[in-house]
C-alpha cells in the first residue's frame, strides 16, 4: 500500500516508528512522560492531546499502573515538531494526513540552516549554558542600543523564533525557555513602567482566550503600541471571554488585541472571536495576533488579522487614519 493512502494513524505511527498501542498498560514508566509533563514540554494542551488521540489515532500512549496516560519520548519529539509547524501556521489535520515522506518534507523546510546574528548566536549559547544574570544583562545592552521598538521587531522576535527553532531541534530544554520567557517578560516590563502614562487613543486591552498559555507575543505588542503612544491595558492571559467583553464596556476601550499561538486551535479562536465581535459595542476592533489565523482568516466583522509583529504598527496606523481624532 502507498504512504498516501495511509489512514492518519498509520502514518504517524510509521513516521514515529510505533505501532498502535493505546491500550497497552506498563505497570513501570522509565523514560515515559506524563500528560502534564507532555503539556509542559511542548504547550500542547492536555485536551488537545485527548483529542488529537481520538481523532487522529495520535499520540498514543501507554498506560501506566494507574491507568493514567504515559508517552514515550519519541512520540513528545514528534509533538514538538507538530507543534512548531503548527506555530508557522500548518493546520493540524493536514499535518496528521501526510505522508512520512510529506511531513519530513515539511521538517527540512522548516529547519533550513540560516544564518543567525551573532548576538542572536550568542544569547543562545547563554541559555544553553543557564548562565541568566549574563543573559539579562545582554538583553538589556540589547534593548538600550536599539531602542523599544526596533528591540522588539528586530531583536526579540527573531531571537524567540530561533529559540523556538532551536528547541523543536532538541538544542535547548524546557527549562531554557522557561529562562528566556521569564527574563524577556521582567525586561520588557521593567521597560513599559518607565514610558509616560499614556491617557490616548487608541485605548487598547490586551489578553488571550482561556486555553491559551503563551503571552509573549502579547507583551511584544503591547511595547509596540505603548511605544508609539496608545494607552494600554494588560489582563495577562487567558480571560474568560464574557470578562474581556465586561471590561471592554465599562473600559471603553477602542480596541482588543488577542494573541493566538499556533498551538491555538483555529477552529476555536475563530468561534470565540465571532462570540466576542457581535457582543461588543459598535467601533470596538479586535486585532487578532496569530500566522496560522491570517494564513486563513474567517471573515468576521470588527475582526482584523495580524501575521506578524509589523502589523501591529500597520493595524495602529490605520486606526488613527480612520478614527476621529
């Protein structure tokens, strides 16, 4: 039979090397991850998890002497390409769908050597070496030299995405981007405190959708806005969506920005942005952060996609062009 006409299950678990054993119980679990452990590790949400198993045949794990849910390492690696793909904005069933030879395809395209910065090359060996007070202090060199907002276009974006690359490759751990994040987050907050207090318009709220645990990419849009003047407001991630509506009102606030990593299921942002748009009051915008929603954006009134930081300053530029002063 051809890899093409392979079920989903059969060619993840030929492209992994496993064979279909779901309900195979291992009373001991060397070497085996728990479904938090998978969730940390590759921020992959345990109910994605779930269903992507029932769906799609994958992963599939074992079951420990509990019952509970055990995955090999091998099939958390294959998670964590799924999930970087994903984040360039690959649709999970396509990526289930494809062949071994498809999908390795895929791989090679992604991990196209390029040529970093050397600082980029540098801030990498710190984090391989946890060496954190070196890497705060670089990074805030960084920040000083270039300013906040080319800081954030073009230093810390490109940085995170060859962090991300990085780890997809298994160059760097969980931990070293949990260091990343943390010491990037104190920094560009530290930086946000010491702008003026903004009293202007736009007046922006930022946040995520429940389920939604990456806010990076949120506080690069929030420096971007604050840089150039707008008033914002930060709930941090995962706001229940009635509670971003509530505070939107009785804020009047001109517009949401919503941040979508690519492990956000398209399908979910996008029904929760149309429950958001037609709840809001006429004028508010939602601006979108998110590749894989822009790749593909449904059309819902109010609603504006954002590939990528850039467009951030574009959304920005087109508010004050078509908003009362």
């Amino acid at each position: 039979m051809s890899s093409s006409r392979l079920s989903p299950r059969s060619k993840l678990a030929t492209a992994t090397g496993d064979q279909p054993s779901s309900a195979e119980t291992r009373p001991d679990a060397p070497g085996l991850l728990s479904i938090a452990a998978v969730e940390r590790d590759t921020g992959l949400l345990k109910d994605t998890l779930r269903v992507w198993e029932k769906r799609y045949g994958f992963p599939q794990p074992l079951r420990d002497a509990n019952g509970e849910r055990i995955y090999p390492r091998e099939q958390v690696e294959r998670l964590r390409q799924i999930r970087r793909l994903m984040d360039q904005g690959h649709r999970p069933g396509k990526l289930f769908a494809a062949s071994p030879t498809d999908f390795a395809a895929l791989l090679v395209q992604r991990d196209a050597p390029a040529a970093l910065p050397a600082e980029v090359q540098r801030m990498l060996g710190l984090l391989q070496a946890s060496a954190a007070d070196t890497l705060r202090s670089a990074l805030q060199e960084r920040l000083q030299a270039l300013g906040l907002e080319d800081f954030v276009l073009h230093f810390a974006t490109p940085l995170s995405i060859a962090i991300g690359a990085a780890w997809a490759r298994g160059e760097l751990e969980v931990a070293h981007e949990h260091l990343y994040t943390e010491q990037m987050q104190n920094l560009l907050r530290a930086a946000l405190t010491a702008l003026p207090i903004r009293t202007g318009s736009p007046r922006v709220l930022l946040t995520t959708f429940p389920n939604e645990l990456h806010s990076l990419g949120l506080l690069f849009a929030q420096a971007l806005l604050a840089s150039h003047g707008a008033a914002c407001t930060s709930l941090g991630a995962q706001t229940p969506l009635e509670d971003i509506r509530k505070t939107a009102q009785n804020g009047g606030f001109d517009v949401i920005l919503l941040s979508f990593s690519g492990a956000f299921p398209a399908r979910a942002a996008f029904s929760g942005l149309r429950t958001l748009a037609a709840d809001l009051a006429p004028g508010t915008q939602i601006w979108a952060g998110g590749r894989h929603l822009a790749d593909k954006p449904a059309a819902i009134d109010g609603v504006r996609y954002l590939a990528g930081m850039a467009d951030t300053l574009l959304a920005l530029h087109d508010w004050h062009a078509t908003s009362p002063s």
